[in-house]
C-alpha cells in the first residue's frame, strides 16, 4: 500500500493534477501500482465508534480493481439512534455522472455487514467517482488517508465525492486540477505514456480543526504516489517541453483592495512551475511546513485565486457529480462560503478577464453620446459584468487612439466587486461624403469667371467646409459663347470623399464696343514741311480697345476716318484736309499678342476704312490694339505747304461694325 495523503487538513477542495487513466497490462507493472486505496469511515453502532473501510483491491493476476467493505462491527447496526432512518448512503457514478452503477442506502438500524454484502467484489474503473451521503457529517469524519481524520466538518456537508484514479480515491468536492505529464518517470503503459494524477493544491471549504476560524480555506501540497519505479514527488510537469522564460503553470491568490483592484497578499502568495518543475518543489512552494494546517496559498473568503496553464487543455474543473474541462489558460476564482453540490461550488469563476477589447471605426464628427460602451468589449458576454468608459470617447479628429473600458465584476463576499480594465483602439475615420445646394440661378457673362464654390448656396461636411475642393467633371464652363449649360462639379472633402453635381449656367451676351481711343499729338509743324509724325513721351504709345462679350462668335470689324482740320480760333487759321498713316500696330487680348486679328496698314481720309478685322469664330474677349510700331509710328501726311499758321484740330471717327468684313 502507498501513502495517498502527505498532509490531511479537512475534507477537500482540490486542485489537482493528472493526464490520464493507467491501463495496467503486464504484471510487473501491477506489482508496482497501487494495490490498495481507503476510505475510512467511523460507525457509531450502538454508542462506540469504530472505523469502518472502503478498499480498493487490484488482482494481481487480471488488474481488476474491486470495491470491499470492511465494517467496524459486523455484528453492530450504523447508528442506533437513527433507527429507521437514513444514515449513510454510497453510490458509485461513472465518469461524467449519469445513473449510478452501484447505491447501497443504509438506515441508522441496518448491520453494517449489509454495506460489505452489497459492495464487496464490485468492480470500479478508474474515472468512476464514489458519492457518500452523510447523517451525521459532523461524527461521520470520512478520510482517504489510511485512517487519519480530517476533524471536524461543518453539519450542513453532507454530500461526499471521491474519484477513482490509477494513485486511488481523491476527494472531488470542489477540485481544479493540473493536469501533468512525465512519461520518463511516471507509470508506462503499452503505449509508454506516462500518468500523473498529482493533488497541486488542496482547498476546502469544510474548515479543518486546526484551522484558525471558520472563513479560512486552509491549503496543503498534496501528492499521490504510484508508479513502478520512483514516487510522483520526483514527476515533473512536461518531460517533453524545455523551460522559458514564459510562464508555463502557476497558483496565485489575491485579496481584493479598497479600490477594487487585485493585489497579492502578503507574503509568498504564488506557486510557479515550468515544465521541468517537479511535484514535489511545487508542493513545497504551496505547503512549505507540512506540520501546519496552512500555507502561503490558504485563502479567506472573498479573496481570488489564479489557476494558469499555458496549455489550457490540461485544467479541469470538478464539482461534485461534475466536471468541465477549462478552455483558457487564465481563469480566477473567488473562494466564497457556500457548501459545494454537484451544481454549487465554493470556487466561483470570475469573467473579468475573460473580456477582450474590440476595435472600433467611428465616423468622424459622428454623435458619442449614442455609443454603447459594450460596443467596444465582449463584457456583454457575461451577465454578471458591467461597464463604462474609462477615458473620453471622441470623434472629432481623424487617426487612432486608445480608449481604456473599465470593467467591475460583482463579487459575492462582502457585496464586494472587482475592477479591472481592457483597452480599445479607436479608429476615426471619414467616410462622409459632403454635401452641397446648387443655387437655382446661375448666371455670368460671356468671358466672365465663376468660381465653382460660388455655384453653391450651401456646402456641409463632417470635416468642414474650409478645405474643401471644388473641380469640374468632364467639361468646364466655356463662357466664350452665350447660351445655357450643364457642367458637373465635384466637391471632395480631406479624405477623399466626394460628391457629383449637375450645375445649369446660363451664359449672358456682355458688351460690344469700343471701350475707349488715345488723342493723337502732332506736336508744332514748321510752314511747308508735308509729313509729320506723332509725337509720344517716354514710353508712351496710341491706340485703342474694344471688347467683343457677346459671345456669338460670328466676327467684327475696326474702321476710322478723319474730318479736316479746322483752326481751333476762328480769327486764325484756315481749314484743310491732310491724311493720318497708321502702319500696322499690335493687337493684343488680356496683355497677350494675338494673330487671330488681321490689321490694315492704311491712311485714314473722310472716308470708313478697316483698321482691324476679327473673322468669325475670332475677336471674343476684350482687345488693345496699339497704332503703328516705335520705327514706323502713325504721322500726319499730305499737309498742304500753303497752311495758314494756327492751331488746329480733326476728328477722328473709329467704328466697331458687328460683321467681320
């Protein structure tokens, strides 16, 4: 027989370790496993007290594992004083529960040789778990650890669980459970898989009598030895996995603060393992003395404990009749006072860190105050959880940031709650197009401007309106010709957004005419000199302008002519008539020359000549054109040699005629 218990400290809450069921194939091996296990049980009889067993027996020959009972008194009852009445009941369950596959229910009056009638020679498997239904639990101090009481336990506990593993019965009241692997030094089987089915940590809500007051969950280093060669203390956690600097498996306990935050208690409140950890230094580090009831992992109601695995897969979770295998490799626990049943249990999970963040787009601009703060977590996943903003949600600059959710966790001792935080990333982002009112009447001049932000009377956008650009879409606006049109204008905001829209404009005929005409100076003339040229100061020119905005295109023409000269004193001077050259200038549109025109070189008399004409589809927009050059200016010619002297003047007549020729 092999030592089950190092420590024993009260009916349990384990947390356990193990990887799997031992088949047993060889008898060598048989030899080395476990050959019996026991539940002791105390009979009260007729008054005495006497231990009664539960063994577990494996055949040498066939590795059967058999149940027997072997009664304190044969010749005694249960309990006299519970005479027709219930007093001790045990059921065996397969894995996972269901019907029982063994009950014996006993009365206080009943022989307790009727208990071994009904269960010697059962066969039990391992995963199978044994329930005791206790009378008395309070006198009724049931133990698996060859005989020891566990003292006390509270009179409310009356439902016992046992599971069945290749390293005996272990107490599954309220268990979580490592599972480990070490094929070097654990049991082999045909495969040569190695089992572990090692106790980490032993919690029990049922307060042992060395425990200091009824609210602590006292804890123990708990091994349960088997296997052929050497005992489980020396199996480590993974055989096959090299140690890092990552955490791999580990216990920690935490109070909670007076700002609701998770703090380690004093002292060393954390068991660490890596792979290569055997049981026996992580039971050291959650029992360091085996001679008290307690350790630095023993817990107070409302205090917290974190189970880590970096394998998930290898936590288990048990509760009487039931267990579930743990998907994460973080999980918490708050350690509450309640009894454990098969749908109860004294370590309730937390959802806390369960929460994950989400990243969320907001439109920029966009309302914050309609933003539900579950949108930027899971905690609506869990009915239990609330939250709220831990930091001001905006929208009002485009780009990235992060926003911390806070997260409280309702927890059961003490109406106390827990806090704890997730952060969000936050993305704002501009999907919006702009919007824009085209103005119901458009209208401009044949070569006039009309700026594309003036085609709008109004103009919104999530961004603003100030860096907005406005473009054309295919055709601009051509205002050189009058009538109505159809541009489409885009106007994109900053982000790239944009929005089309059908623009009508009507064009409207603008002037046509001479716009004004220079005096032409022939300074003093000397009797007898018959030509004389115009005289200009320093950078001074002659000409004339006109504009053509009507925007037909259909053409135009320049003429002049000059009157005679007539003495500006009617008491001097006598008329006569003279000739005005006028070589051909420069005609420019917009301070830039054009060829478009064609000019005249001509000498102007009383009658209409061309000056300039513009064809058809030619001279819209507004024109200077500048009379003769610096080396060929415009000159007074013909000038009669008999000319009286005096003062005189002509006028000179310039007509824009609306057709080229």
């Amino acid at each position: 027989m092999l030592k089950i218990i190092r420590k024993t400290i009260g009916l349990f809450i384990f947390i356990v370790g193990f990887t799997g069921i031992l088949s047993l194939l060889n008898v060598e091996k048989v030899e080395a496993a476990i050959l019996e296990s026991k539940i002791t049980v105390p009979l009260y009889g007729n008054g005495t007290a006497k231990d009664s067993f539960f063994s577990l027996q494996v055949d040498n020959s066939t590795n059967v594992a058999k149940l027997y009972f072997t009664p304190g008194d044969s010749s005694a009852v249960f309990n006299k004083d519970f005479a027709g009445k219930l007093y001790l009941q045990i059921s065996v369950f397969p894995k996972g529960g269901g019907t029982s596959r063994f009950n014996a229910a006993m009365n206080g009056d009943s022989l307790q040789s009727a208990m071994a009638t009904a269960y010697n020679g059962k066969q039990i498997q391992y995963g199978d778990f044994m329930r005791f239904v206790l009378a008395e639990p309070s006198k009724q101090t049931v133990s698996n650890a060859d005989g020891t009481s566990f003292g006390s336990i509270p009179s409310n506990y009356t439902n016992m669980y046992y599971l069945f593993t290749p390293g005996g019965f272990v107490p599954i009241n309220d268990a979580i459970t490592f599972r480990t692997f070490d094929n070097n030094n654990g049991v082999d089987n045909h495969n040569g898989i190695g089992f572990q089915f090692t106790s980490i940590l032993a919690n029990q809500a049922i307060v042992s009598s060395l425990a200091s007051g009824t609210d602590e969950l006292s804890t123990d280093g708990f091994a349960s030895d088997f296997g052929p060669i050497v005992s489980a203390d020396k199996w480590r956690f993974h055989n096959l996995l090299a140690d890092s600097s990552a955490e791999y498996a580990s216990l920690s306990k935490y109070q909670v603060s007076s700002d609701h935050k998770l703090v380690t208690t004093s002292g060393s409140s954390i068991a660490k393992a890596q792979p290569s950890t055997t049981i026996e230094n992580f039971n050291n580090q959650i029992m360091p003395d085996k001679t008290k009831s307690k350790g630095p992992l023993s817990a107070y109601y409302g205090q917290i404990y974190r189970v880590y695995s970096k394998d998930p897969g290898r936590i288990l979770k048990f509760y009487g009749a039931n267990f579930k295998k743990i998907t994460r490799s973080e999980n918490y626990y708050e350690y509450v006072n309640v009894v454990p049943t098969d749908t109860e249990t004294a370590l309730k999970e937390l959802d806390f860190n369960k929460v994950t963040a989400k990243n969320v787009t907001l439109e920029l601009g966009s309302d914050t105050s309609k933003q539900a703060v579950t949108n930027f977590s899971t905690v609506s996943s869990y009915s239990k959880l609330s939250s709220t903003f831990g930091g001001t949600l905006k929208s009002d600059t485009l780009g990235s940031y992060d926003l911390p959710i806070t997260i409280n966790q309702p927890l059961i001792t003490n109406n106390n709650y827990l806090t704890s935080s997730v952060t969000s990333k936050v993305t704002v982002v501009d999907t919006t197009k702009p919007t824009g009112t085209v103005k119901s009447t458009l209208s401009v001049v044949v070569n006039g401007t009309l700026a594309l932000k003036d085609m709008f009377s109004a103009v919104t956008d999530n961004s603003g309106t100030a860096n907005l650009t406005y473009s054309y879409v295919g055709t601009a606006l051509d205002t050189t010709t009058s009538g109505k049109q159809t541009v489409t204008v885009r106007i994109t905001d900053p982000s790239g957004n944009y929005s089309d829209y059908s623009v009508p404009v009507e064009v409207t005929p603008g002037n046509f005419g001479l716009l004004s005409s220079d005096t032409l100076n022939f300074g003093t003339i000397k009797a007898g000199v018959t030509t004389k040229n115009v005289e200009l100061g320093t950078n001074q020119t002659v000409g004339i302008s006109m504009e053509d905005q009507r925007g037909t295109k259909t053409g135009w023409r320049i003429q002049a002519k000059t009157s005679t000269f007539t003495p500006k004193s009617t008491t001097t001077g006598k008329v006569f008539t003279a000739g005005i050259k006028m070589p051909k200038g420069t005609v420019k549109s917009n301070g830039t020359t054009s060829t478009d025109l064609t000019i005249f070189d001509v000498t102007l008399n009383s009658s209409l000549q061309n000056v300039i004409s513009a064809p058809s589809g030619k001279g819209m927009n507004s024109w200077t054109y500048t009379l003769g050059t610096t080396s060929n200016p415009v000159s007074l010619v013909n000038i009669p040699t008999n000319v009286y002297v005096g003062d005189y003047q002509a006028t000179l007549t310039w007509s824009m005629i609306n057709a080229p020729s």
